[in-house]
C-alpha cells in the first residue's frame, strides 16, 4: 500500500485584513506541520473581477507568505462558483 503525501493547509484570500491574518496564521500552521500551503481565490460567477485584480491578490497573497515563512512549499487556485443559497 502506498500512502499519498500529507494534504496541504488551505487557506483562502481576499485581500482583507481578516483574510491576511488567516493567511498568516495558516502559513504558520503548514510549517509547524511540514505541509504545504495551497492559497485559493475565490469569487461569485455573478462577480466580474478582472483578471489583473485577481493576479495582483495572488501576488500579494505569495508575497506575504514568503516574507513570514520563507522556504514553505505554496500553491495557488482560483475557484469561480454561484453563491450558495442560504
């Protein structure tokens, strides 16, 4: 049997100062581990975002992971899904 890797921490971003400190905050959490770290962006089909916003928040999301966490294994998504209903 082989066993697959570790999953990586997942943390989402905005750009906000909440979504900043929980990136942080899980950047330290996927060291601590030794996983990886997987930033994902996400946003509502309904939304229209250009595409230079959401290169320029995965930047800045990369950024300040390598300032706090130098040398942590990073990952980047984009996710593009309706709102769930309430």
């Amino acid at each position: 049997m082989t066993l697959s890797p570790a999953p990586a921490v997942v943390a989402g971003y905005d750009g906000s100062p909440t979504a900043k400190a929980a990136l942080l905050f899980a950047a330290g959490q996927a060291a601590l581990r030794g996983r990886a770290l997987r930033i994902v962006y996400a946003r509502e089909t309904s939304v229209a975002l250009p595409q230079p916003s959401a290169v320029g928040l995965t930047r800045e999301a990369l950024w300040l992971v390598q300032r706090s966490s130098p040398g942590l294994r990073l990952g980047i998504g984009c996710a593009q899904a309706p709102p769930l209903a309430s």
